[in-house]
C-alpha cells in the first residue's frame, strides 16, 4: 500500500483518538439540549438541571413547612381536648379513642401525634402547665416584685379555678389525686408542675419579705403551704357543691395570714373586697 495512503489513514485515526465514541455523542447530546434564560442567555444542560433542582427544593419546603404546620394545627386542637377532658374525667383515663372522639379526629391522627398513652399524657400536662401559667402567673408578673405581685398570684388563682378554666376545675389538682400513688414519668410531670408553682409563690413571697412588706414573715416555704391548702380546697368545694362560697373563705384565710406578718392593710383590703360571687 503507497504510503501516503498510510498517513491519511494514521490522520483519520488521530482525529478521533483518546476521545471514546461515547463522549463524542454526549457533547452532542448536551448541545442538542441546550436552553435559553428569559435574558437570552444560553444554558447548558447542567445549568439548567441545577435550576430545576433549586426550584423543586424550594417547593419540596414549602410543602414540608405546610404539613408542619398542619401537624402543630392538629397537635393544639387534641391537645386542647384532652386538658379540658382530663380536668373532668382523670388523666389516667385518657385513651386515644377517647380523645379522638372529643377533639373530633381520627384515632389513627392522635396514634401518629402522640404513639402512645404515656406520650399523650405527658403532653397533656404540658399543655396544662402553659395554660395555667399563661392564666394565673403570667398576669401577675406583669406587677413589680413585693406584695402587690403575692396578691395578684393568689387573685388570679381564685379567678382560674372560679372561672373553670378548665372544666373540672384546677387541672393538677384532679391530676395529682388521680397520679398520686402511681410512680412515673407521668407523675413525676406533675409533681414538676406543681413543685414550680408552690416554689414560686415562695419566692414572691421571699421577695415581698425582703423589701419590707411582710417583716414579720420568717418562712414563706410555710406561707405559701398554707396558701396552697386553701386554694386547693376551695377549688374542690366549689367543684363538689357547685357554689363559689369557699372562695370567699379562701381569699379571708389569706387575708388574715397576711395581715399577720405584716402586711400594708391598705393593699390587703382591697384584696379582700373582691367578690367571688
């Protein structure tokens, strides 16, 4: 064979070499899909799969957050049930079925929010604690530290237990006789509850000690035992006999402890001239 024709045998070779056939048709694969911006920009193939993943991220996001939201709709609807049930019925009666049907959801909902019996009780009295706090603490934090803010603690107790906010009267008291004796986390949740409220009344009381406006108090750990015993009386008399009398009690019970220890009669009267009618 003349070797000229050797060479350009050599040359077509070269053209194609160290490039595989697949490689070639890909680069030509790419160019056939090429795409254009709204700025007449041309993208490639790469760019422009990256944009669509970007695009589908963001809405991958929004449905996750939609379905988060939805989820904490549902979570606060059966939750809000189960307090108020609980409050009437007993915590340890709490069942999925029970709930679902109070709070108008299905089981299997309530079996996917919470898993369990134990779960769902432990939230609920989460749920409980908030809505006490935001009910009975929260409006009296708003007072300075001292007397005034003791007053507007033990007020606001009345009001909350008077005004069922919830149905069967204080919550973690129905919680507590029916928890008392069965060890758990459940119990041990409502113990926490209840350990916080009486150590903060303690200490609001401490604090109206150390500015001079119960100089005779020497153990607001005692002052606020006592407080707690008239409150959860009343709250059970009201509840067992339908009548608001033993707020009355309860709110005049405080008013001579507090005048006891010193306290400014002028602020304790006006305390004490609230109705509980």
């Amino acid at each position: 064979m003349p070797r000229g024709r050797r060479i350009r045998r050599r040359g077509r070779r070269r053209r194609g070499s160290g490039v595989p056939r697949w490689s070639r048709s890909r680069r030509w694969w790419s160019r056939g899909l090429r795409s254009k911006n709204t700025n007449g920009r041309t993208l490639s193939i790469r760019t422009f799969v990256r944009k669509i993943e970007r695009v589908s991220t963001g809405i991958s996001i929004d449905v996750a957050d939609g379905r988060r939201a939805r989820g904490d709709a549902s979570r606060r609807q059966v939750l809000a049930a189960a307090v108020d049930l609980a409050s009437v019925e007993g915590l340890d009666q709490l069942s999925i079925a029970r709930i679902a049907d109070a709070a108008s959801v299905s089981k299997s909902g309530v079996a996917t929010l919470f898993g369990s019996k134990e779960r769902l009780q432990l939230a609920t009295v989460e749920a409980a604690r908030l809505r006490f706090v935001e009910t009975v603490v929260e409006p009296a934090r708003e007072l300075p530290r001292g007397l005034g803010r003791v007053l507007a603690l033990a007020d606001r107790w009345i009001a909350y237990s008077r005004g069922r906010v919830f149905p069967g009267g204080c919550f973690f008291a129905e919680a507590a006789a029916d928890f008392d004796a069965k060890p758990g986390p459940v119990r041990d949740a409502i113990d926490h509850a209840l350990a916080d409220w009486s150590g903060y009344l303690a200490a609001s009381l401490g604090h109206a000690r150390s500015l001079g406006e119960l100089p005779a108090l020497d153990d607001p750990d005692q002052l606020a035992f006592e407080f707690n015993a008239l409150l959860d009386l009343a709250n059970r008399d009201s509840v067992m006999r339908g009548s608001n009398a033993s707020y009355a009690r309860a709110r005049r019970g405080i008013v001579a402890r507090l005048r006891a220890v010193g306290a400014d009669p002028a602020a304790v009267d006006v305390f004490a001239a609230v109705s509980d009618a």
